[in-house]
C-alpha cells in the first residue's frame, strides 16, 4: 500500500503505518503533528495562513447569510404559514460551512505539494453527520469519507478504513457537587426561592399566580425567578420549544424546497466555493455536493418539524393562557425562527434574555447579527448599551423593544468575596500567600464547529498555546493556572497536563467551571470577546487582554482602543508578544496593581457602556421588564407587544 495517509488519531495512524508502504501521513489535528518517530505526521492546516482561515470563515458568513436569502424568497413560507424572516438558518448553517470549507481548503492546499498517488483515509469510526444535529458533521468525523464519496480526490485511487476509536464520553463535563461553592456566588434572592420551591404548600400557593414561560435557562433568567415570583408571577418550565432531530423523518435529506429555489440554492453554493479560490474544479464541486447535503437536511429538518414544533406552541398558549408571556435565552437551531413565528401566531409574548457580552464587542456577532434572537423576539434584554444598539441594527420585519438590564449580579462581581476565595483557593491548592495569575483561554479548538468570521486555524491556537505555556509563563514569578477552554472537537485531543511543556509554576486546571475558581486569581490573562470575558472583570482583578486584529476580533479600532485604556493590553499580532507578555507579568504584584488602578476612571466608564450596565439588581430590572408584558388575571390580549425601541 503506497501513497497518501490521512489520519485522525493515534489509533488510525497506527492503522497506517501497519500496513507499510506509506509515503507520507497528513492530518488536520494539531495534536498528532510530529516530527518524531518512525514516520513524520504532517499537519496539513499548516498550509492556511492566518489570513487565510479568516477569509475563509468571512466567505462561510456570507454564504450562510445568501442562503437564507433563497429560503426567504422561495414558497416554503407561505407553506408553513410563517413570516419569510423566520426560515433564516445561517446561524446553524454557517457552521457547517466553515468548517468544511477551512478542512477541505487545507487539505487541497497539502495534496497539492505532494506527488500523484493514492490516498487512503484512516479515520474514527463514527457517523459522517451528526445524530443530534443531522445538518452539521459529526464532532469527531473527519470529512475525508464524505469528501471522497464526491470526488474530491479526482483520479486519485482512494480508500477509507473506520478505525474504532476512543471517543469521550463527555466533552464538556465542569460540573460541580460541592454545594458551598454554587451558593457562595448567587444571590440571596435566587437561594431563598429554591429553597422556597422546597416548602410544604409551595405548589399550591404558586398555583394562584399568573404563568410566566421559561423556555431554556442562562444565570438572568435564573436571576429574574425569584423577583418574578415577588412581582406575582409563577415561572412554569416549557422544556423545548425549538424541536430537533427527533422532528426529522428517517432517512429524509432533502424536501422542502420548490424546484426553482433548490436550483437557486445549488447554483449559489457551487459559484460561492469556486470563488473561495482554495479548489479545483472537481474538488470545489465536491465541497458543494457535501455542503448541499448538510443544507438540504437542514431545510427538510426545517419543513418536516414544522408541525411538532407549532404543536409545542399551542400547548404552550394553552399552558400560559391569552397574552401570555415567555421568557428564553434564544430559541436557534433550524426550527428555532419558525418557534418564535407559531408562539407569536398564538398570542404570545417572546423576551429574550442575552446570553453573556459578545454582541457589542465582537465583530463575528456583528457579522452574525440578522440571526441573533433580536430577529425574531418581540422583546430583548441586554447587558449592556452598547449591545442594544447593535442588536437594534438587525435586519427584521416589525420592531423589537432592546432594552438594557445589566449583567447578572453574580457575573458582574463577586458575590461574599472573601468566601469565594478561600474556597477557590483551597479547592486549587494555592496557599493563602502564592500570587496566582490564571489564564483563561477562549482561544478554543473548532474542529467541525468553527463559527466562521476571524475563527483562528487550529495549529495557531496550539502554537500560541505552547508559546504561552512554555515561553511566557515559565518565566515569570507568580505561580501560574492554566485554564484551556472545556470542551473536545478532534477524536485525539489528549488533556494539556499530558502534552503540553510541564513548567514548576504551572498548574493545569482541566475541564474546571471559570465561575467557582475565578476567585482565587490575582491576575487574570484572556482574549477574545466572549461571554468569559464578563466573568472576568467581575472579579475586580488586573486583567491582561491578548488582543488581535485577525483572530476573533474586536467590533472596530475605537473599541479597541477603550480597550486598550482600560485594560493591560498585548497585541497578538507582533512577533513580539511573547516578551511583552512576560514583561508585563514578571513584576511585583504590586506594581501590576498599581498600573491597573491607573486605569480606572476608563474601566468604569468601558464597563457601564459596554459589559456590564448600569448598576443595581439585575434580577429585579429584568422582573420589572417582563411583568409590564405579562396579562393581569383574565385578561386577554397581549400588553406591551412589539413596539419602538427604548
């Protein structure tokens, strides 16, 4: 067996070398690359730049985004009974797209550095699509298979050999059994009414009150309970009303569309992967066969489930009564537009609630805007103002009321402080006199769920990652936690305590929960404008922001420069950053404090308009919000409904 291996773990590269008569190995899993060992495994995403990964998930964005413009003009609307508007996807679509044209692209970009000859694929033996999400791939499938079951290898001979492979169990296990760390961090509020929940008669009590529906649930959510309870509401869970893979027919991958627009669809999807530039002609023709696959199991996900999820709507209308209300954080999916459509259909009230402080910040939720919850709500509660006016700028039919309520109370600061860090620290091992500076990664691997927009390449992460570690933290005083983002993407994606350099100063925390450990740093160092970062500065703690133009992205250059004001910035992009960071780091305790207090008159001013909100109970805001919606006893109609912007 001579030519080409493509590998996806330790088990399939072993697979490969077995059989003997290999020329050279690729992969795409930066934790296989090696230089080591019988035979070097090449890492074939090496071949895409920076640049390139990032004009690669800006064309996947837009892709996404023209999509929905032929499901918005074709009939299926008019079928299903809803607003064009409620059939956009591009939220749960660009993430196929991204991920397989960045996959297929640095695949391509490798076959072509190497001479003509078969390519045999040793990969995981797990399904292509994912059981789950039957419109994206599998989280741990290479797409390899697929890819060559549509001719991407062109006159190459090919074969694929499933290898069986390790999987984890779970991807994302950061749950915690310990109850004082959960109750140290949540307001008093939220403690006395579970415990209320608890009490002999509670049942029949809440029973009096008027319902409210909680459809998913985020900390402002859980925040809001008990105030809604005050304000004589009774919050009743809905479970899901966006269905999913359960709604799809077996075997059905493709229906929904009428004949014109499907033709519409494929031609757009060819012409857009022709011009990434990245393919040939039958490798480019391939990417769309696959790519019109995961879309047509979208669109008939989205037409075959219409009818179980307008059913959920009406159970819901009976449940709430006339008027009433429902609280989310975001009904997504294929079948989440077309939810909000039947429960508005039903004459109720959807308020959304913000999930974290991306949107405002970051410019791939900007470029994502039109399929935020702000499309479809009649009512969106935000962190903060600077959110709200982005959220207002969503292309949608009607209007939708933005209004700002503030970070939860327990994200914004710390909660019986004193307590949280002694029981951070004891749980980490730090004694009470070690400095700790924690390094909270948001630079996550993607796998096959790359967001598109500035998403970086894998190998950049694990570079940057190494050089961190090995280079940056190995060199300063302080003791020094490492937090890698909790979650798996690759069928061999080993823990970094077993991979990564070991320095005596470093401790790995693995899939630990950032909210129960935040507590014990001195200093904090992230990037990226997530949901983490409010969990960040609520600590109170000097913050090192590792800041770039290319991967994941603030909004615009004034931000940055706020940015820049406010917290203790490096830029990523200089080659020298790694020195500048240990720099900045490797000083007395004191003088980093010293030159964040600096800081903070253009802290407070950054964190009230754009993170954090206005001060106050963010609980207690939200309450006021929803209970001006909610219908009083027996009242019809629906107070409140989509009106101006405020």
């Amino acid at each position: 067996m001579a030519g080409i291996a493509l590998v996806d773990s330790p088990a399939a590269l072993g697979q490969a070398l077995a059989g003997g008569g290999i020329d050279r190995i690729l992969t795409d899993n930066p934790f296989l690359e090696t230089t080591a060992g019988p035979q070097p495994v090449r890492n074939a995403e090496r071949c895409l730049t920076t640049d390139a990964a990032s004009e690669l998930g800006r064309a996947a964005l837009e892709l996404a985004n023209a999509v929905d413009g032929v499901l918005e003009g074709s009939d299926l609307a008019q079928r299903l009974g809803v607003p064009p508007f409620s059939l956009r996807i591009a939220g749960t679509t660009s993430r196929l797209i991204a991920s397989l044209l960045h996959r297929a692209a640095a695949l391509s970009a490798a076959l072509a550095e190497v001479a003509p000859g078969p390519v045999h694929v040793f990969c995981a033996d797990v399904p292509d699509w994912d059981p789950a999400l039957p419109y994206v791939l599998s989280r741990f499938a290479s797409p390899a298979p697929l890819l060559a079951a549509a001719g991407f290898f062109g006159d190459r001979d090919v074969s694929v050999t499933r290898v069986p492979t390790p999987i984890p169990e779970t991807v994302n296990d950061t749950a915690i059994r310990a109850l004082a760390p959960r109750l140290a961090m949540v307001p008093a509020a939220m403690i006395a009414y579970e415990l209320a929940q608890r009490l002999p008669g509670a049942v029949r009590l809440l029973g009096r009150r008027r319902p409210i529906g909680i459809a998913g649930s985020n900390e402002a959510i859980r925040e809001a309970l008990p105030h809604l309870l005050a304000r004589g509401l009774r919050p009743l869970p809905l479970g899901s009303l966006a269905g999913g893979a359960a709604d799809l027919p077996p075997q059905q991958e493709r229906g929904g569309l009428d004949g014109p627009a499907q033709h519409r669809l494929d031609g757009l999807v060819g012409t857009a992967v022709a011009a990434t530039g990245r393919f040939n002609g039958r490798q480019a023709a391939a990417v769309a066969a696959v790519l019109g696959q995961g879309i047509a199991r979208a669109v008939a996900l989205l037409a075959a489930g219409a009818p179980a999820v307008e059913r959920r709507a009406a159970a819901a209308a009976a449940t709430l009564g006339p008027g009433g209300v429902v609280m989310t954080n975001g009904l997504f999916g294929p079948l989440g537009g077309i939810a909000y459509a039947y429960l508005r259909r039903q004459g109720l009230t959807i308020v959304d609630l913000e999930h974290g402080v991306t949107t405002g910040l970051a410019a791939l939720s900007a470029a994502r805007i039109d399929c935020s919850e702000a499309a479809r709500c009649d009512a969106l509660l935000v962190s903060s103002d600077r959110a709200a006016r982005r959220f207002r700028q969503t292309r949608r039919e009607g209007t939708v009321t933005v209004a700002t309520v503030g970070l939860p109370d327990q994200t914004r600061r710390l909660l019986r402080p004193r307590l949280q860090r002694r029981l951070a620290r004891r749980r980490l091992g730090i004694a009470p006199g070690d400095s700790l500076v924690m390094h909270v990664s948001t630079l996550l691997y993607h796998g096959n769920a790359r967001p598109g927009g500035g998403a970086p390449a894998e190998w950049l992460i694990h570079d940057t990652d190494r050089t961190l570690i090995g280079d940056v933290y190995a060199r300063i005083r302080h003791r020094v936690a490492f937090k890698p983002y909790p979650t798996r993407r690759f069928a061999y994606q080993p823990d970094y305590a077993d991979c990564m350099p070991r320095p005596a100063n470093l401790l790995f925390l693995g899939d630990q929960d950032f909210r129960y450990i935040r507590a014990a740093a001195d200093v904090i160092v992230t990037s990226t404008p997530t949901s983490t970062l409010g969990w960040c500065v609520g600590t109170g703690r000097p913050l090192v922001y590792l800041d770039s133009r290319i991967v994941n992205p603030l909004e615009d250059e004034a931000l940055r420069q706020r940015f820049a004001t406010a917290f203790l910035v490096v830029d990523l992009d200089r080659p020298d950053w790694p020195s500048a960071l240990a720099q900045l780091l490797d000083r007395p305790l004191g003088a980093i404090e010293d030159d964040w207090q600096a800081r903070a008159a253009a802290r407070r001013s950054l964190l009230a308009e754009a993170i954090c909100g206005p001060p106050g109970v963010t609980g207690r805001r939200i309450a006021d919000a929803v209970a001006g919606r909610a219908p009083a006893p027996g009242a019809a109609g629906m107070p409140g409904r989509a009106g101006p912007d405020r």
